[in-house]
C-alpha cells in the first residue's frame, strides 16, 4: 500500500510538471504580443495625456491645481478598476454555482421521475381499468344536470336543468392533476392533489330542448370567464348523484325534441343600412324570452342566443316578412275570471311591428250576437281617434275570439289562453321554487256592465332574472306578487317576498302540494318540539335549583362560601357544618346560583322566540298559562340567589 502511495504522488507531480511547463510555455509565447500591446498602450496614453495638458493650460489654471487634479484622477481610476475586477470575480463565481446548482437540480428532479414512474405505474394501471369499467357503464348515457340533488318521484321534465351526455371518465396524475372546474382543490400543504375520477357531461341542449352551441363553433369560448358558456362539464363521480339525473330510455327519447324544433330562431326585422335589428318573434313556439339574451351586436349574420343559465345555444336569424302582425305566433292572453260576467285580462303578449298598438274588448255573454257578426267585426276608433288593432271577445267567462285589423281587414288570429289561478294558490316558478300567489292585478277588465275593480298594484320589488316573455300593453306590467315558500327542496322561512311577471308563474299540481304540505307540517313540529324541549330545559333547571336549596346543605348563591343549613346560625352547629361540606361539593359539581340564572335567562329568550315564531307560523304554541308559570318561576329564583 504505501509504495501504490508513493507511485501515486510520483504521478501527480509528473502531472503538476507538465502542467506547469505547458503553463510556462503559453506564457512565453504570450509573452511578445502582451508586451508590444503594453507599449502601444503607454504611448497613447503619454500623447492622450499631453494633448490634454496643452488644453488644460489654455484655461490659465495654476499649475499646482491641476497636478493635484491630475493625481486624484490616477487614484480614482486605480481604485475603481480593483474594484470592478472584485465585482466581476463575484458575478463569475456566482454563475459558475447557478450553473452547477442547475445541473444538481436536474440530476434530482430526473431520479425522482424515474422513481415516481416506478411507484405509480401500477396505481395508474389500476385506476385506468377502474375507468375503464366506469366508461363501460356511463358513457353515451342521458342524463339531466339538477342544482340540487334529484328526488327519486321527480319527472325529469320538471328537472331544472340542461340535458348532458356523458362522454367521458378520467383521473388525474402527479404530472397534471384534475380538479372540477368551480369546485374547491384539496391542497396538501402547497401541491396540488387530484380530485379522484372525473366524470366528463357533454351539454347537448338546454333545460328547453334548445341544442348548445359546441365550442368549436363559438367565436367567444375563449372569451368567458364566468363558466357559463362551458359546453363540458366535470363533475367528480362522489358527486354525480347529486348533481345528475340518469335517463332512462324512454325518457330519453322524451326528453329530446324533434330535430326540426333543436335551433332557436329569431325572426327580426329592420338592420337595413345599419340600422337596429328588432326581433319580432322566436320559435319554436312556447320558449320565454326571458330565458335568454339574444344579441344582434355584430349585425344579424352574427346572431348570439344565450341562455342565461345554460349557455351559448344554436341560434338562426331570419329576416321577418314585410307584414305588421304574425298571424302564426298565437296571442297569448293570461285572464282572471272574477264572475261569469267579468273578465280580468291580466296580460296580453302579440307579435306586433307598430308602435302604437290599440287594444278594446267586447263581452258577448247573454247574447246572441256572432263572432264574425257586423258588431263584432266593427273597428272604430277609440275616443283619441287611435284606430283600433285588436280587438279581444269573451263570451260565457272565457275568451272566444282575438281579431286583428291590418291593411283594412279584420282577421282572426289564433290565441291561447292562460288562466290564472286565484289569490292564494299555490304556484311554482321557472327555477322550481314554489310560492303563495298574491292578489292579482286589475288588467282590461271585459264586463257587461262597467266595474271598477281593485287595482292591486305589486307591493314587492320584481325577481331578477324574469321578464316578460314578448311585446305587451304598456298599461299591463303584468306583474303579481309571489311569497316564495319552498326553494331548493328546503322551506323558506321567513317567506321570500317579491314580484314576478305573470307568465312565469304555473298552477302547483297535487303531488308538489302533497310534498309541501309534508314538508310544511315537518317544519311546524320542528319548532313545536324545539319550543317545548326549551320549557322543559327551564323546568328541569328550576326543579334542580329547588331541591338543592330546599335540602339546606350546600346550597349558596358564590359557591358554598355562604353555607344554609337544617337549623340557625345559633343552632347547635350542624346545619352548619352540613353547609359547609356541602358548599364545597356544590363548588365542585353544580353551578353558582349566578350561573343558573344567567343560563335560565338565556334559555327563556330563546324560548320566547320560538314562541313568537309559532305564532307567525300561525301553529299551536305553549299555553299562557305555563309561560306565566315559568316566567315566575325564574323571577322567584332570581330574587333568592339575589337575596338568599
């Protein structure tokens, strides 16, 4: 060993020795140029010196001044060049050990891939198969997106929500984890981590039958921040249940409309020469218009449809034909009957291009005149001198005919008609809620004899998101007031107040009343039982109160510091000493007197509003009587922890 040490440094000095002799070498060949660059350098100094001296003197500075500024110069350059030759010995040192940090670092990061590929591999084998199963049984299936989790006994046509497909299903990997869109990420310290398996819905058409707009052909996908327009959605699989609805085939086949009726079609009319573009109708026929956002920004080539919970939808635009009236859009009339003579049109919606739109009414019942009599077909101005445009028939509390005048001829138009359910029923809402219906506004008021009905203005500011669904009377807001009562499968107490347009509402069917009345008597029971556990908690607690201060050991207002006992303070002592243990067990294990009260005050509170609450609720609270008792009872406790 030692001579293998010795051949070693033998060789690393044979090694130090070439290198210095080839070190050596280099310099002397060096050594010429370096020494003839020198020299050139000192004469252009020396002559770039002189010039400047010759110009200095010119100034006529003492020449003592301009010794010293020339000596100061020769310091400062001297010292700035030891300085920037540190400087750029630091900023070379620093590269070189960014550089091999860099290298370090990539040499790590490439062992650790290698070894997570390693760990993974059958993690992600595993989970591909999972999916593989999962695709198996859900992809290409119907279903329907809910906002809330779906009953089971809930039709899928009153499900609020578009239909979707599913189309796909991943998971996430350590290289790209996947996270539902809108959803929360579970973090592990800094890192992201995957959300589990992902179940992909491609929409298909909206809550309306209406087929969604692909991503692929919407100029603005890239454009929208809010989701909306988003036509895949990712849901992970522990929430697919409650946020999807899975179709059966029959309702599949349901569900869809026919492929004629899957494009919204606006027909509008003017945008010559730049001109605004006004729609005048929208089919197929039934949708509201205030579902969606129709947008003619970029002229009527570019039409933009909108749904304005669901998504850009497939849209057309086609020019209106030169007429003023659409006799094939029916009028749509929304009436009241308030007796078999009268007849309380609420709201009235037509397809209509002229801007003013006169409208008057004639009640046929009780006579024998015909529908396309001279009396009926009879369109004579208004007392303003307005033309007549419409002219609205009722006859035996129904609405028999809707005629129209254009050009000089009265024709008929096909109407539907909307009868409104009366004050006080109960009516769902386009999103599902349901609602208690107010009273319902005076319209045109069609009558044998003329009567003045109560006008019943809406009292509550109007629901954001509805709106009439077309062209209607000024004079007809059309708006009712609603007291919501049920939303999101939960009760709505208290009851949410507000005004919506009258062709929103729908007549709640027997199974959505059996279901709230379920739920209403629930609710009810809940605040009985709450209300009556709270007195039973205060009598329990004056009951305890009572039998330690009536068993005279340990009972005392701060703890035990102030024992009562069996017999007097002048008694021969054991009630005190009786007291005294006591006090100090009770210090232990029951609450201070103080403490008692407080608690019995609060409770009482809390009692007390949910008494008030049973009387808004319009149910059977506790007596008065037993409400007095416990008042005393507490007030009587109150005074004696005060006053021993």
């Amino acid at each position: 060993e030692e001579d293998e040490d010795e051949d070693e440094e033998d060789e690393e000095e044979e090694i130090h020795a070439v290198r210095g002799a080839a070190a050596a070498s280099s310099a002397s060949a060096l050594a010429p140029p370096l020494q003839r660059s020198a020299e050139v350098g000192e004469i252009a100094a020396s002559r770039l010196s002189a010039a400047q001296a010759a110009i200095t003197e010119a100034l006529g500075l003492p020449q003592e001044l301009l010794e010293c500024l020339a000596r100061w110069e020769r310091e400062q350059a001297a010292a700035e060049g030891q300085w920037r030759l540190k400087q750029s010995r630091m900023y070379l040192e620093f590269e070189e050990r960014k550089r091999r940090l860099q290298e370090q670092q990539m040499g790590q990061r490439k062992k650790l891939r290698e070894s997570c590929d390693a760990a993974l591999r059958p993690l992600y084998a595993e989970g591909a198969a999972v999916c593989s199963e999962l695709e198996r049984l859900l992809v290409g299936r119907l279903c329907r997106l809910c906002e809330h989790a779906p009953a089971a006994a809930v039709p899928q046509q009153m499900l609020p929500g578009p239909l979707a497909r599913v189309s796909a299903v991943s998971f996430g990997q350590f290289e790209s984890p996947l996270r539902a869109p809108g959803g929360p990420s579970r973090v592990l310290g800094a890192v992201p981590v995957s959300a589990g398996i992902l179940v992909t819905l491609s929409k298909i058409c909206d809550r309306n039958g209406i087929a969604m707009l692909p991503a692929s052909d919407d100029p603005l996908a890239g454009f929208s921040r809010s989701g909306r327009g988003a036509t895949e959605v990712k849901l992970p699989l522990r929430l697919l249940g409650a946020r999807v609805k899975l179709l059966t085939e029959a309702e599949a086949q349901a569900a869809q409309r026919p492929a004629d009726q899957r494009t919204f079609v606006v027909r509008y009319a003017g945008g010559e020469h730049g001109g605004p573009v006004e729609p005048v109708q929208i089919l197929p026929e039934g949708i509201s218009l205030a579902e969606y956002d129709i947008s003619f920004a970029a002229g009527a080539a570019a039409l933009r449809v909108e749904h304005r919970t669901d998504g850009p939808v497939r849209c057309r635009a086609e020019p209106a034909a030169q007429k003023q009236v659409f006799a094939s859009s029916p009028v749509e009339l929304y009436t009241q009957e308030v007796d078999p003579e009268t007849h309380n049109i609420v709201q009235v919606y037509f397809s209509d291009l002229r801007d003013q739109v006169a409208v008057d009414v004639l009640n046929l019942t009780g006579t024998d005149t015909a529908l396309d009599g001279p009396e009926t077909c009879s369109f004579e101005s208004d007392a303003t001198g307005t033309a007549l445009n419409y002219k609205i028939v009722v006859r035996d509390a129904a609405v028999a005919a809707v005629l129209y005048q254009e050009d000089g001829r009265v024709r008929p138009s096909p109407f539907v008609e909307h009868r409104l359910p009366a004050a006080g029923s109960f009516v769902t809402l386009p999103d599902g809620a349901l609602g208690r219906l107010g009273q319902l506004p005076r319209g045109l008021v069609v009558a044998r004899e003329p009567r003045d009905l109560p006008e019943h203005p809406p009292q509550w500011a109007p629901a954001p998101g509805l709106r009439p669904k077309g062209k209607h009377p000024a004079e007809l807001p059309g708006l009712v007031d609603v007291s919501i009562v049920q939303r999101g499968g939960a009760v709505v107490w208290p009851h949410h107040e507000c005004s919506v347009p009258v062709c929103a509402i729908t007549a709640a069917d027997s199974a959505r009343l059996r279901q709230w009345h379920a739920q209403w008597d629930a609710h009810l029971r809940a605040r009985s039982a709450e209300a009556e556990g709270l007195a039973v908690q205060i009598e329990e607690l004056l009951a305890r109160s009572k039998a330690a201060g009536g068993s005279g050991r340990g009972s005392s207002s701060n703890g035990g510091a102030a024992a009562v006992g069996n017999g007097s303070s002048g008694g021969n002592g054991e009630g005190g000493e009786g007291g005294e243990g006591g006090g100090e067990n009770g210090a232990e294990t029951r609450p201070s007197a103080k403490e008692v009260v407080s608690e019995l005050t609060e409770t009482y509170g809390r009692l007390e509003e949910a008494q008030r609450e049973l009387l808004e609720l319009q149910a059977e609270g506790l007596s008065e009587e037993r409400l007095a008792s416990l008042q005393r009872g507490i007030q009587r406790y109150a005074a004696l922890a005060r006053f021993g």
